[in-house]
C-alpha cells in the first residue's frame, strides 16, 4: 500500500532524544524565585532565577560528572537540597546549597559511603526539620533520623531491628512501621520509642496491595493518614486511615477511576495528592483514566485550578506555589508539547509562558496520541494509547502494550514520537522490535500480538516473562467462568457499576464471593436481584420503600396503589407545566415570570430592573397584589421620565434629584388613581403585609443607587399633595417609580 503523501519536515532522533534544555521549575516558599534543571557542561543541573525579574538564571549546582534530576526547597529560601548518587550506583545522598553564597561549595549532609537515602520529607510543623530513611550502619536496614537543614545536624529518631520496611512520624515524635508478616500481609504497628515493641494498628491484604499502600500520607495533625484503599471496592479511592483504630473513612472518589499511584514506580511523575506547602492540608486529589482528573477538595485551589487548567489542553503535571497559594508554577503533561511551563499568579490573574523543554519540536509538527479504550474479552476495560504515523498510511502495525503493575499514561514519550515521526522513512512494514522497545525498558513486559488476538484483561497485567526480543504473544482461550463481575452483572441488568455498589452500601444486595484475587462474583440470584430493584426504581420508588418492602418475591399491593395515586398526582402536575411551558414558548417570554406576567411583561419591553423587580413582587405578594401589577403592565401606561431616572448617577447634584422628584410625581399619582389595587398591594401577602413591604423595600435598595434612593424618598410627601393628578396616561415604557 502506498504511503500517504506528507510535508512535515523529517526530525532527527535527537530532536526526541536529547537533554531538555529547561525542564523541572518549581517556584520558591516565599515566590521571590523559580528553579528548573538545565544543561550544565551537557549535565543538567539546578538554576534559579527572579520570579519578578529578568536577571538571567544563576546555576547553583555545577555537577559536570552526572546529571541532577530531582531537587527541593526548603522552608527558608536560603536553602535548596537536591540528590545524587556516585557514578549511576543508585547510593543517593542529600546535598545543600547556600543560595544567598554563590561562592559556597555544596554540603553533603549525609557523608556516608555506599549509604542511601529514602523516604526524604520536610516537616511542615517542624521548620527547618527534615526526616528519611537512612541505610548507615547496615546496607540492607534502614533507620529513621531527623535532619537540621542549616547546620547539618542528624539525630537518630529509631533504629531498625530489621524488619521496618517504612517508617512514619507524626508531628509529636510518634512513630509508626510497615511492616511484612510471613503471609506477606502490610501490617501498620505503633513503635514503643522506650522498648522497640511494635503495636499492631491494622493489617492489609498483600495481594491486594503488591507494591505497598500507596499514597500513605500522615494527616497535618498526626492522627490519621491518608491512604489509596481498595478494600470493598474494585478501584483504589482515597481514604482517611486513624492511626489509633485502624478504621478507614472515605475521603474521595471517583466512579470509574483509580488513584493516579504511578508515581510509586516513577518518582519524576506527581503524587496523587495535592497539599497545601505551608499547612500541609489535602487541596486536591488526582485520578488517572484514558486522561487524567482532579478533584479540588478546597474551594480556593478549585478556583486556581480552573484557571491553571486554561493554560493548556494538557494534563497537568507538576505544580508548585509560594506559601500564599496565589503565585503558582505548572507544567503540562501534552502528546506533542511535552513538558510546557507556565507562571501564574491567582491575585492578578495574569500568566506567562515560562519555557518549551524541548523547543526544536513544534506542537503542529508532531503526531498527536489518541486515547482509547479496549474492552478485553473478561470484560475489564484496558485504557490504551495510539500514535499513528504521520503522513504514511497506518497498516501493518503491531499492538503493544505494558505491564504488570504499570500501565502507559497519555503524554508524549520520545519513542512514541520518534517512532511514528519517522515511520514513513522505514520499509513497510514497520520492524516491530522497535515497537517493543518502546515499552519494555519502561514497563518490564511487552505483548505484541495482531489486533486480531483475543486475550483478556488478567492476561494482559500478568503476561508471560521472556528474555530477549518479543515479536508476538498469543494466548489460549481462557475457559469461561460461570461467575459474573461487577461490571458485568451490571451491564447485563441494564444498570451502572456505582448502582451496584450503593445497592450493597445500603443493604439491598448482599455481598457475593470473591474470586482467588479478590473480585467478586455474581451469581443468578444476584442478577434476579437487581433486575427487580431497578424495575422498582423505575416504577418511581426510592430505595428506602424497597427496603421497607422486605421480600421482593412478595406482590407490593399496597406500596404499588401509592404509588399509583401519587403518579397521577404527578401526571396532572405534569400537564400543566407542558401548559405553561407552551405560553412560554408562543409569547417567547422569560422563565423567571409566572404564565400570567408572561405576556405582558415580553409586550411592555421591561428594563432589567424592571423585570428584576417584577419577579421579586410575583414571590411575595398575594393574588390581589398580583392582579394589580398584572393589569398595571397590560395598560402599559408610559413614563417620559424613565430613561432619565436609568440614567441618574449616584452622585446627582441635589437639584437634579429634587427637580426629577416633582416631576416625576404627577405620573405616580396618576398610576395610583387608574390602578387604585397599587395602594394595598401588600394587604393579601401570604407572609403578612410587613413582611411584603419589608422585602420590597430592600429590593429597591439593591436595585437602585443612592440617587435614584433618594427620589424615591422625595417623592413621598409630593404624592400626598393634592393637586390633580393630570390624565392617566396612556402607554408605559417602565414602572420603577409605580
């Protein structure tokens, strides 16, 4: 077949492959500064720069041996910490530069040889503390120590007796473990500091949790932790673990995706969750499905969220602000704008492009990465990403796809951008080895097969292990279980996976067995059952009246004449809203009016305020109130003066005012004498008469300025004088003053 004619100029593998030249920002606590890696001596390194200048960026690191790629700041701007190991040999120690002495050479703080440290986290509640996991006196035990960022200073907080395999600490000084039991069980226990016995909190299966609990953040207060929790559910949510019971309390959710957790095997991707950097409160939470979802938990980071995510039509990525959550420096996850940063400060507004990582790849040259699903044939959905070659036709190429215990996100990748970049340039078809090593370096397991190959969703996570090039895998038809999942009941009932669930949450449908690993299985009866809930629900009952009804086997007569009545109670009301819904439609009037202002307030042509104070009056007052302003606006009497009162500024000179004010009054007398129903239009409020007039009188107040205020109160003794009302008139143009 041949290929499809293109114009896009050919890029050279290095284009994709080569050092970022800005990548990684982050904006300092107190927002005076930004940070990124860039190349130094073709090492990438830290530099810093003004966040409110255009000095140029100063490199603080200067390490021309191996590159720097993760760095931190500190909670007193002075300091920036970053990581590095000894010639790839993965031994990570932390060092720290004095950013206020350029001068200064880097500190290792901690200067042991062949040691490492993990788990490094700031204490918010503790400024200038640090605490890790520290592998000094025995490579393959790791103890807990706290760490003073300015003078360097390590103080052992629990020595690890061997078998700690994580370490918390609260902002007390209490220490929790992780532990593994011999059924490879997570066991959380409290750490006795005086004798070393461990108090067992809770437990967590292992083989629902083969990469540990992840997240597992302590809470600001120390009493609790949040969690990734998939217990009693096929997706991992987020849930608040209490330290002292062992209890899990649901804290988000989302209906069909898990917990972005893929930051447990690649530390360069975000947490899931969002925190607050000077308090340490949850903001946020993210979840991964074809793209990526955040939940704002705190209203002031949904604002700023909905502006950060205007920026691009990227996921966003890594994110960072000063401790005032108002200035705030983001990049994109983007298939052909990888990496794209951006500044922006929430008290302005305002935003700029900070740089493009790599600014040789041009967005509009690049192919974008499609997301879609793949329903396996057990029923689990596989979220899948394809990247086709641009300008040659798409046959002849193989499927690809990663495992076990990660899965590819959406997102530029230099192989899935070089690859169909220069698909056009290679034989066809295209040599599917190259294909495979797209995955495998990055994902341990690769599965190649024509798109024609069944295999099914467990298949897919746990494929065959095998050494070398991968060409193809095929699978032998797994034999059908006569179980059903929970996706699958519910497909076949005609419901939704979330149904389901709340169906167990409140009782109605007892909980299934579980398979070997952990999923449920549903039977016929299962299937019977919530095939006769959603008939009910259907029907118009709630789930407590199923509830209430007991055995759904039995005939509901008495609920099911109930319901009748109150369906015909419905039907009526129903009707007449398709009544009232027809006027609307014909007179193309507004929503917010009654049937019976309709009409005549599209024919009066009111002002906002007008209408704005008409829909206040329909709320309040009775029907002989109604009735009055209902035939006031049918009359539609006119008001020569109405554009000027509009117009009248707040600041009117008071010969302005009293002069609109006597003017004015002949017209409402007038009003008052044709409509003599105005006068007592309070008297029949369903709400009492003090309450209408009460009501109205701070409607006006919000409607009108202060000028316009006070001709309405000049107003007032001139309509008690007694001169003839001249002639009512004869059309209307507003009624503010009526």
């Amino acid at each position: 077949m041949s290929a499809i004619p293109h114009e896009v100029a050919h890029l050279a593998g290095e284009d994709f492959f080569s050092a970022p030249v800005r990548t990684g920002a982050s904006i300092s606590p107190d927002g005076t500064r930004i940070a990124h890696l860039a190349p130094w001596r073709e090492r990438l390194n830290v530099w810093v720069e003004s966040g409110d200048s255009d000095e140029e960026a100063r490199c603080v690191t200067t390490d021309d041996n191996r590159s720097v790629h993760t760095y931190h700041w500190t909670d007193d701007p002075r300091w920036l910490l970053y990581e590095q190991d000894g010639d790839g040999d993965e031994n990570w120690h932390l060092y720290r530069v004095d950013l206020e002495n350029p001068d200064a050479e880097a500190v290792d703080l901690t200067p042991f040889p062949g040691a490492k440290i993990i788990g490094f986290e700031p204490q918010v509640r503790r400024p200038g503390k640090t605490i890790g996991s520290l592998n000094r006196r025995k490579l393959t035990v790791f103890g807990l120590f706290e760490l003073d960022t300015a003078t360097g200073d390590r103080t052992m907080l629990a020595e690890n007796p061997g078998q700690v395999v994580g370490w918390l600490c609260t902002p007390d000084g209490e220490l929790y473990t992780h532990t593994r039991t011999v059924d490879g069980d997570i066991e959380l226990a409290r750490w006795e500091a005086g004798t070393g016995a461990l108090c067992p909190v809770t437990t967590f299966d292992g083989a629902d949790y083969p990469l540990g609990v992840q997240p597992f953040q302590l809470t600001p207060d120390g009493t609790g932790a949040w969690i990734g929790s998939n217990r009693d559910s096929d997706l991992t949510r987020l849930a608040r673990l209490d330290l002292v019971t062992g209890e899990e309390t649901p804290v988000d959710s989302h209906p069909f995706f898990d917990l972005d957790t893929r930051s447990t095997v690649s530390p360069s991707l975000p947490s899931p969750l969002i925190r607050d950097r000077r308090t340490g409160e949850l903001l946020g939470v993210r979840y991964l499905g074809e793209r990526q979802v955040i939940h704002p938990l705190d209203p002031r980071f949904g604002a700023v969220l909905e502006n950060l995510e205007k920026l691009s039509d990227g996921d966003l990525s890594t994110l960072s602000s000063d401790v005032s959550g108002q200035r705030w420096v983001v990049a994109f996850t983007h298939d052909r704008d990888p990496g794209v940063t951006y500044y922006y400060d929430h008290s302005t507004g305002e935003s700029r492009l900070l740089f493009r990582p790599m600014p040789r790849l041009e967005p509009e040259t690049l192919a974008p990465m499609t997301p879609v699903t793949v329903l396996a044939r057990d029923g689990l959905a596989l979220p899948s990403y394809l990247t086709l070659p641009t300008g040659a036709e798409p046959a002849g190429l193989p499927l690809v796809h990663g495992g076990p215990w990660y899965r590819d996100g959406w997102g530029s990748t230099p192989w899935c951008g070089y690859w169909p970049r220069s698909a056009p340039y290679w034989p066809k078809p295209a040599p599917s080895h190259l294909a495979h090593e797209r995955v495998h370096p990055l994902a341990f397991r690769a599965l190649i097969t024509p798109a024609d190959t069944p295999f099914t969703a467990a298949q897919a996570r746990h494929p065959p292990r095998r050494r070398g090039r991968v060409d193809k895998v095929a699978f032998e038809p797994r034999e059908r279980s006569m179980a059903w999942s929970t996706r699958e009941i519910a497909e076949i009932a005609g419901t939704t996976l979330r149904a389901v669930r709340h169906y167990h949450e409140v009782g109605l449908l007892e909980e299934p067995e579980r398979r070997a690993n952990g999923y449920k299985q549903y039977g016929v009866a299962h299937l019977i059952r919530v095939l006769r809930i959603k008939r009910l629900t259907d029907l118009g009952f709630s789930l407590s009246q199923i509830a209430a009804m007991g055995d759904l086997d039995d005939q509901p007569e008495e609920a099911l004449r109930a319901l009748d009545t109150e369906l015909g109670a419905t039907i009526e009301r129903l009707r007449q809203a398709r009544i009232e819904l027809g006027l609307i439609l014909r007179q193309a009037a507004t929503t917010d009016l009654p049937s019976e202002f309709a009409q005549a307030a599209a024919e009066a042509q009111l002002s906002d305020v007008d209408r704005s104070f008409i829909v206040v009056m329909t709320r309040i007052l009775g029907p002989q109130g109604l009735r009055a302003y209902s035939e006031l606006l049918r009359s539609r009497p006119t008001y020569p003066l109405a554009s000027k009162f509009a117009a009248l500024p707040a600041n009117a000179d008071e010969q302005t005012r009293q002069d609109l004010a006597e003017r004015t009054a002949p017209y409402v007398r007038a009003l008052h004498a044709e409509h003599p129903g105005l006068r007592n239009a309070h008297a029949d409020a369903p709400s009492g008469a003090h309450f209408a007039a009460q009501t109205i009188g701070k409607a006006i107040e919000d409607l009108y300025n202060s000028a316009q205020l006070d001709v309405l109160r000049r107003m007032q003794p001139l309509l008690h004088a007694a001169p003839d009302p001249p002639h009512p008139p004869a059309r209307r143009a507003s009624i503010d003053t009526a």
